[in-house]
C-alpha cells in the first residue's frame, strides 16, 4: 500500500509540474511566425531542494528556442511547486511534454491522478 501511495505522489508531483508548465509556457512569437512548431519532451530529475538535474531533450529534430522556453518554465514550476510533503526520496526523475502548435489555442487541462 505504502508504494502505492508513493506512486501516487509522484504522479501527483509531475502532474502538478506539468499543469504549471501548459499553463505558463509562452509560444515564442517569431517562432510562430515562422511555424516553428513540434512536440519537446524533457526528462530529468530532481532533488529534495527542487533543483532541475540531468536535463535530456529527447527532441532533438523540434526548434531550440522551444525546448529552452519549455525549459525555463519547468524551472520555475520546480521553485514555484513544493513536492507533495509524503513524497519519500532524496531524488525522483521524471519526463514533461509539451506541444507546440499554431493551430491549438489552449491546452485541455490534465486529468488529476487518482488516490489508491
């Protein structure tokens, strides 16, 4: 039971991070000018103290400026975000996605992860 709660917390913990993300990611405007558009998926890790480790872009072929940008927000939902108070662990790795693409105007919000 006691890993299934942990599961949870971290599901938590990412699904928070990740709704924190889709909220406050800006589409860089030239990058839309352009039509620089394409999936970005971070994986990475974290600490007690919520630093931002091992960053990995496993989207290499997706705009740079993207990646950054989607990057910089992940930062900032690390500081802004405290981890789940249950979570045990010195250090957890996670992955976060996101899409950039002219043509959605808002991303539908992320189903919260459910309690065991």
């Amino acid at each position: 039971y006691e890993m299934n709660m942990q599961d949870y917390y971290q599901q938590l913990y990412l699904w928070q991070l990740q709704s924190k993300i889709n909220e406050s990611v800006i589409y860089p405007p030239w990058a839309k000018q352009f039509s620089e558009k394409g999936p970005v998926e971070l994986t990475f890790a974290t600490d007690r103290s919520a630093n931002l480790l091992n960053v990995i872009n496993k989207t290499t072929d997706t705009s740079k400026i993207l990646v950054q940008e989607v990057e910089r927000r992940l930062k900032l939902a690390l500081e802004a975000m405290p981890r789940p108070p249950a979570l045990k662990g010195e250090r957890w790795s996670f992955t976060v996605r996101y899409l950039f693409d002219p043509s959605i105007k808002e991303l539908a919000p992320l189903p919260k992860p459910k309690k065991p």
